[in-house]
C-alpha cells in the first residue's frame, strides 16, 4: 500500500460507519472505470482500492488493522523521540541515558 493508509486510499475517516466506506469505495469505483481504463495504473489503483474496502468493511479485520496501525504510528514516536529525550539527558538512547547515569554514579562514589 505504500505510505497511504487504507482509509486515505477509500477517502474517508477512521471514524467512518460501514455504510460511508461503501459508498466511498463505490463512488471511487465509478471514478476510475477498470471495465473502461484499460491501463496498469488504472488496475494498479484499483486493487488498492479493492483491498482497502475489503479490509475496512469486515468489521474483525478493520480492528485488526486499527490495533496494527495504532501499534506502528507509537512505534514510530517513540523511535524519533525517546533518542531526542536520551539525548537531553546526556546519553545516545536509553542504553546510554542508563550508562551515563552509572558512570555518573560511580564518580561520586569514588570522590566521597
């Protein structure tokens, strides 16, 4: 799918009832004409399209997909900011946040 979520690829919002993704899909279905456009950009799209209404309209698999994608964007949070955090505490992620408190630590227990 690419960088695209599935709702991006139907047009509607994650908040979007079943009945709103069936039109969407049908409404981009009108769009694009498979039967008309004879094309691989054309078929390309429309897989897309058909595979995110498939998802999105099972109601097991769009909480599949919703837990996944919830998991991913965190994932992702965490990845840019807890090496900024780290940072900020003197260390290069939280390995090296944990050392430099240790070696810290360990000088003032030999100064004293």
């Amino acid at each position: 799918m690419g960088s695209r979520n599935l709702y991006d690829v139907l047009g509607v919002k994650p908040s979007a009832t079943t009945e709103v993704i069936t039109s969407a899909f049908r409404a981009r279905v009108r769009e694009l004409r498979p039967d008309i456009r004879v094309d691989a950009v054309t078929a390309e799209r429309f897989g897309r399209l058909r595979a995110a209404y498939d998802t999105l309209r099972d109601p097991g698999l769009r909480a599949a997909y919703d837990r996944e994608r919830a998991a991913s964007r965190w994932f992702w949070w965490w990845a840019v900011h807890l090496p900024v955090r780290a940072a900020a505490a003197g260390g290069t992620g939280p390995v090296g946040a944990r050392t430099v408190r240790a070696s810290a630590d360990q000088e003032t227990r030999a100064t004293t």
